[in-house]
C-alpha cells in the first residue's frame, strides 16, 4: 500500500492537494457576513500554519466577504500560497446566481478580486461556465476566454482555469490558451469526470472537484460508514482520501468554517487505504 504523493503542479507553483476552499466562510447560502468573523479568520491562519497552500475562493461569495477575510487575515500573504478565484457569475439582491459573462463584467469581477484581495496579479481565474447552474452544457466560451486572455496580457492574471465544463469546452479553449486546473463537481457518489479525470493527469493538468463531501447534499452511504468505522475514521476523511488516492492530479478543497473541522479535513491525507477498500469504495453510487 502506498500513500498518494501530496503535492501537484498548478500552473507554475508546486501546492499540496489538500488546500481549503473558502466558500463556507461567507454567510447562509454563501450570501452576507460570516457569523463569527473571528473564528472565520482563525481557520484560514489554522490553514496556513498547517501547511495549507493553495486557497479557492471567488469575489461572488458573500459577495466579497470571503476575500475580505483572506485579505484580513493573511495579507501579507506567504510566498508560496496559491490564490485562485472564478468568475462568471454574480449575485442578485437576495442571494441568486445570475451569469455575468460580458466583457465589461469579467473585467470588473477580475479588478474586484485583486481589490479585495490586496494583489497585483491573480495567480489563477477560473472561468466558470453558467450555461445551466446544475449541470456543465454545451456552449462556446470563445468570447469570455477571449477577455481573459487579453486581462492575462495585460498581466492581472498568471494562469487561467476553467469551471462547470465539458471535455469539449476544455479541448476548444485549449486551442486559445493554456488551461492550468479544470474545477468541477466530483466525489465518491458523483464520478461522471472518471475519463475526463484521467485525460487531464495524462497531460499534466489539475482537476480539483467542487462539492469533494457532497455540497448541500453530504455523501450519505452505509458502506461508507462502515468503512469509515474500520478505520477508525470520519466517512469524510474516507471520502477526501479516496479522492487523493483516485488520480495524482486531483486537488481537494474541502471548506469549513470550523477549525476542529479544518483539522479532521487535514488529517484525511494520513489515511492510507488499501486496495481492497479502494475497490469497496468505487461501488458507492449516488
């Protein structure tokens, strides 16, 4: 049995696959403040000091609390942390998702973040497609990749990353631009990405699932429990190790708001699970 090796390339940084994403820090259905703002600032240095260096995050979340926090509670930020942000979407005034896809709009989702992050350069911008909220759907991104390429000319962006895609979308943007991470939904219930996983670590490519425990929805499953109870572990720690065990080029970002939290995330890469379990694990269906 061997233990996944713990770091990958994004774009020209070497992070470690667990990293933590920040979305749980804005307030109920990722819209408002945070409800204790301390201990919110207390997780993401908790992230740092454990070796976390690769955070995701996007202005639309709150909108701009969670970069408000990350500002506050590490800028200056460490030298090898890897910041990366999406854009595509905003917010209406009740907290609704609306596609925001005009030049004129990814232009100032771009600025927004570097304000409120407090940096010169994003190291990566995922374009996330809002084609259909639910699921990824056919459509060019032509136009939108068009005006990030042209911000990542004008040096606001290092690498550009895509959302929400299809293998299709991917391939064709490829033709326009490097693309450095592909971030969708993928966990142990949810495996529609298999191949497409598989064809981006044959090229080097980061693939860091959204929703690794399940989102809204938490991975509910009584051989997963049973599992998690042989090895004397949390079905979520199972959940996360198996996704790090699953393809080298897979990075997690889990998201909490707890610190205790933080820690039983964390500790999920010392799991080393067995082929014998892996294979148990692979018949866990939605």
């Amino acid at each position: 049995m061997s233990k996944p090796t713990m770091r990958y390339r994004l774009g020209d940084r070497e992070v470690n696959r667990l990293g933590y994403g920040a979305m749980q820090l804005a307030g109920p259905g990722v819209f408002g403040p945070v409800k204790d703002e301390a201990r919110a600032i207390q997780v993401l240095r908790d992230a740092i000091a454990s070796g976390v260096n690769h955070i995701d995050t996007s202005d639309f979340y709150g909108p701009h609390e969670t970069n408000r926090l990350i500002k506050k509670a590490l800028h200056p930020y460490p030298d090898d942390l890897c910041i990366v942000t999406k854009v595509g979407a905003r917010r209406d005034e009740k907290g609704g998702w609306l596609p925001a896809f005009s030049p004129e709009e990814l232009t100032q989702a771009v600025e927004d973040n570097l304000h409120n992050l407090g940096l010169d350069v994003i190291p990566v911008v995922n374009l996330r497609s809002m084609f259909n909220v639910h699921h990824p759907q056919e459509g060019s991104l032509e136009r939108e990749l068009e005006t990030l390429i042209k911000l990542k000319d004008r040096g606001l962006i290092q690498h550009i990353g895509l959302s929400h895609v299809t293998a299709k979308q991917i391939a064709d943007a490829q033709k326009m631009t490097p693309i450095v991470c592909v971030q969708n939904m993928y966990n142990l219930a949810n495996r529609q990405d298999d191949a497409l996983i598989d064809e981006l670590a044959a090229q080097g490519i980061a693939y860091v699932p959204f929703f690794p425990l399940g989102g809204f929805s938490p991975l509910q499953s009584e051989q997963l429990n049973d599992i998690a109870t042989e090895l004397q572990a949390t079905p979520m720690q199972v959940a996360l190790a198996w996704l790090l065990k699953r393809s080298p080029n897979i990075l997690l970002i889990p998201g909490t708001s707890s610190p205790q939290h933080l820690q039983e995330n964390l500790a999920s890469e010392q799991l080393i699970l067995s082929d014998e379990v892996m294979e148990r694990l692979n018949q866990v269906s939605a």
